[in-house]
C-alpha cells in the first residue's frame, strides 16, 4: 500500500472566530480521519515512538486497534499505561517526544500519535463506557499531595494495584495546572473532570481545600497510618525580573492572571472573581504559558496583545502549533527585545495605596543574539541605545515559576536544591526523608504535564516496592 506522506490535519476554529471565544480551538478527528491517520503507521518492529514517550504507552498497539475499528481496545491499551490520555492528547509535545521518533517522520510527515490518542479518549468518554473494576484492596495506605499530573498518575497506579489512596490538594478544584493553568480553550475543564472521576472510579479518594504545611503536615499523614507519602505539589510560586515598575496596578503574573480566567472563570458574565480587561497588553516570556496568557488576554477583549520575548522566534520554547495559533489570531511578536522598565503613573483620586499607580507602557530594549549560554542556547545581548517604549495598561510576567516552600519549610529532612525543587533520586522519585517521594514541577519546576506524568509513574512502581518489601 502507497504511503501517505502528510498527516490527516486537525479541524480548528476559525482564527477570527476563536479569537473571541473560549471553545477549544482544536475540534478532533472524524471516525474517518482518526482510521485513515492510523493507516499510516507502519507498525515498526522496534517501536521507536515508544521510547519517545515518557509513560511508555504502547503506541504502534492501539494505533493497529484504531486502524480495525476497535476504538475501546484501543482506549484499554493506552489506559494501561496513561491515567490522563484525553489530556496527554491536548497538550503533550507529542512533536519533541513520540512523534519525533516516529519512523515514517524520516521521510514524510510523522504519525499523528497526539490526535488519535485524543480522539480515543474522547470517544471512550463519548460513548459513556465504563469497564473499570474496584480492585481487591491489598490493606496498605498512601497519600498523595497535589491533583496535578504527577500527583494524578501516581495515585492512579497505586490504586489499581490495590492501594487505598488519598489524593490532598490545596485548591477547591481537582486538576493541579490542568485546571488553574491551562486555558479552557486548548484543555476544557469538563475533559479533566472526567478523568479525574475515572480515577475515582479506582478508589482514589480526593480531599480539596487542605494545604499541606498548614492544615496537616507531611508528620501528620504519618500519624494518620500512611506508610508513604508522594510530593506532587506543582511549581505555583511566579517568577519576577526585578525591574522597576513591578508593583504597579495592572502588572500580574501569568499563574494569577490565569487562575483568574480558568478556575475562577473571571472571563464569565456572572463571575464574581474580578480581572483586568485590558485594551493593550504585554506578555513577558515565550514558553506555553506566555501563550496562554496572550490568548487569554485577547479573549477578554484586549485590542493590542504583545509577546515580549528576548531571544528570536527560532528559540521561543513554546509548542510550534501554540505560536502558530497565536499568530493566527493576531498576537505581535516582539522578538529580540527584553524589558527594562515598567512605566506608570498615579490616580491622584486613589487614596488607598499612593506609592503604587497604573500602568501606562513599558520600557524595552533591542538585543542580539551573541553566543552560547550553558545551556547550547544563543545568549541575548543589549544593543546600547535601542530603548523604546510600548504603550500598555497590563503587564504579564510569564518567565518560569518555582516551588513553594511550604512544605519543604514545614517537613524536617527534606533536602531542597538552590531553586527550591525537591532533590530525588533519578530512578526512584525518593526523597532525602523516608518513605517520601516526589516528582514533577516540584522537583524539576516547571516542565511538560507529559513529564510530570512520568514522574509520577516512577514514584509509584518505587513506593509499592518499598511497602512491598515490608511485607
């Protein structure tokens, strides 16, 4: 059979539609495209997409059940080794992991692995199939803190392997970044409700609104007959440049502007969580969560949205189909540029905090690119007298977040590197305290939800083998 060099494109909205909306951007495949995309694989021998992929799924196998038909034996095998694939399937880079090693993709386009895995699971959760069974308890107890990705996985592995699992986390929502971070435009929240309930479904008990470090310590957990406990608190503290101007009304930073939108649902009529409605706006950074917050901010009625990033369009860290869609929709890049100055000024009638005005615009400067930091990328150099100044009424700051340290402040033995991510064994997610483990953003800062995943799935084949063998 003739090979089919391009892969089956992904409907979409209208860029001018979209623009003004927070339905998903990206509209799935067709039974028909999803079979014939599947086609395409070759069904390599040494399955290179698999090592590709940071969970393991065994990709070449459901993509064979896709081609036949077999929709839910594909959903099964993917749930194998996925306890989010309707997620994995919306916001993995599938294009810097399985794709990339995808065979077919040395010659002609790579199999579309991320959309047909999406389409399974959204077809198994169409179809309201529920073929989950309770598994026999085996009597031991773990916690997990934090719903994100990590925190997710880990919970669901153990639980199908009989362990009674608590799952606490801070928020009044399940999801982690998948509910706070992640626009209802590229991720609905429905589809993560979803497989948050499919968890459940596994016993997995989730308890909202309990901060660990405050309502109960990691000691407590201990007290309460957990044999161990997984950290998989996130990374939610934000990262500022320490330039002037920070302080003034107007400038957020990209975690509260988008916990703003996406769990509280500020962009809703009948919302009572307040945000800016700004008409000109600068987001600072290029990774997914600047173009989150660009296209947010577009959605809520912005006129003139900037990405402010200091390095070329070639090194913009975000996902290739994230930039593409933000062009699209009208969002300016202003590469090789980096801020200096947030400007502003102050409402004489606003007596309640003179010091702090609103913005006005913000002060950059022209860079080039000069050689190679530590990390193999081209270092940004201030070109002398190029400053200029955009005119804004909101800032964004969207250049990395850390670890809180909560409760690494509030657990005795928990070594912590100099960025506040928690020190683990690579092979094992173990921590510097017994019978704790870790992964994710908390231990890497922030990463890919496919990455988190991974962690999570490594913490717990160690944590049963750890309990195992006190049996």
């Amino acid at each position: 059979m003739a090979i089919i060099p391009k892969r089956c494109e992904m409907p979409v909205q209208d860029a001018a539609v979209r623009a003004h909306n927070f339905n998903e951007v990206a509209l799935g495949y067709t039974v028909e495209m999803a079979v014939a995309e599947a086609g395409r694989c070759l069904n390599c021998k040494n399955k290179p997409c698999v090592e590709g992929c940071p969970v393991n799924i065994a990709i070449p196998d459901f993509i064979t059940k896709v081609k036949q038909g077999d929709f839910e034996g594909a959903y099964s095998v993917i749930s194998m080794s996925s306890s989010l694939p309707a997620v994995c399937g919306r916001v993995c880079p599938q294009e810097s992991q399985c794709e990339s090693k995808c065979t077919l993709g040395i010659k002609f386009e790579p199999v579309a692995i991320g959309r047909l895995e999406r389409f399974v699971a959204d077809r198994h959760n169409e179809c309201g199939l529920d073929n989950d069974l309770l598994p026999a308890p085996n009597g031991h107890k773990v916690a997990v803190i934090g719903s994100g990705p990590s925190g997710l996985t880990c919970a669901g592995d153990l639980a199908k392997k009989g362990y009674k699992v608590t799952v606490f986390e801070a928020l009044h929502v399940a999801g982690g970044v998948l509910v706070y971070g992640i626009p209802e435009f590229r991720l609905p929240k429905k589809i993560v409700a979803k497989e948050v309930d499919a968890l459940k479904r596994y016993g997995v008990d989730i308890q909202t609104n309990v901060v660990i470090g405050k309502t109960l310590t990691i000691d407590d957990l201990f007290d309460q007959g957990y044999e161990g406990v997984f950290i998989g608190s996130g990374a939610g503290l934000p990262n500022f440049m320490g330039i002037p101007g920070e302080s003034l009304k107007g400038v957020y930073s990209a975690n509260e502007f988008l916990t703003r939108s996406n769990l509280m649902k500020a962009y809703a009529a009948d919302s009572h969580t307040p945000i800016m409605h700004a008409k000109r706006v600068a987001v600072i950074g290029g990774g997914n969560v600047a173009m989150d917050a660009a296209r947010t901010a577009l959605r809520l009625g912005a006129e003139h949205v900037y990405i402010i990033y200091r390095r070329s369009m070639e090194e913009l860290p975000a996902r290739r189909e994230e930039v593409e869609h933000a062009e699209e929709e009208g969002i300016e890049f202003k590469i090789l540029n980096n801020p200096v100055e947030i400007l502003g000024y102050r409402n004489p009638n606003d007596r309640r905090d003179p010091k702090n005005g609103f913005v006005t615009g913000i002060r950059v400067i022209k860079c080039r690119l000069g050689e190679p930091d530590e990390r193999g990328r081209r270092r940004p150099v201030e070109i002398p007298g190029s400053e200029y100044e955009i005119p804004v009424d909101c800032v964004i700051m969207s250049i990395g977040t850390s670890p809180n340290p909560l409760i690494k402040n509030t657990t005795a033995g928990l070594e912590v590197n100099r960025r506040g991510g928690i020190v683990v064994e690579e092979n094992t997610g173990k921590t510097s305290r017994d019978a704790v483990w870790a992964g994710g953003d908390a231990v890497t800062g922030a990463a890919t939800v496919i990455l988190a995943m991974g962690a999570g799935k490594t913490a717990a084949r160690a944590i049963d083998n750890y309990i195992s063998g006190k049996k």
